[in-house]
C-alpha cells in the first residue's frame, strides 16, 4: 500500500469508536467516520490516540469540516481487512494531524 495526500471532508462521525469497545485491541484502535472518500477510518493504539482524539475533538465542535493527511484510499479496494470493516480510507496513526490540517 501506498501513502497519499488526502484532502477529506468529514460529513458524520463517529460511526464507531473502538475507544468504547471494552473488547477492544489496545494495539489497533480506530475512529471511523464518514466522509466525502466513504467510510474512513483514523488509527491509533493506546499509546498513540493523538489523531483519534483530535478529530473526535473536532467532531464534538461541529460537522461538516475538512482535514489535509497522508492516507490509504486507492490501495484498500484489495485489502482484505480494510474490506471486512468495510473501509474506504485509512488514516494511520503515523499521519499526525496537527491544527493546521484541519479547516473550516
């Protein structure tokens, strides 16, 4: 898979948030929404939730809103993980959001 620049809008969210799943796998956890790309899920693990916890701040502010990243979009269509979740996009937790990628 291959890491592009996204342009996203993010239209509802969350849809789910591994967060809240008391099953959840500390090492993968994602916040998915939905945005202008489909179904687009953030990543992070416990030791790592800045994006996660960024955009579901972003979220509790107001929707819609856009956010500028590195991603997975074109690659997911063959990934059978992305697939079963029913993923679009892919934002990794590598990806660091930072203020200035998010507009309004």
């Amino acid at each position: 898979m291959k890491l592009q620049k996204l342009d996203i809008e993010i239209i509802t969210g969350p849809v789910k948030d591994d967060r809240t799943d008391p099953h959840h796998n500390p090492d993968h956890l994602c916040l998915e929404c939905i945005s202008n790309l489909g179904l687009t899920a953030f990543w992070g693990s416990d030791g790592n939730l800045k994006n996660i916890e960024r955009i579901s701040k972003e979220i509790s502010k107001s929707l819609p809103f856009k956010v500028k990243c590195m991603g997975y979009y074109d690659d997911l269509k063959n990934n059978p993980k992305a697939q079963k979740r029913g993923h679009k996009v892919w934002i990794p937790e590598s990806s660091n959001i930072r203020d200035e990628d998010i507009l309004r």
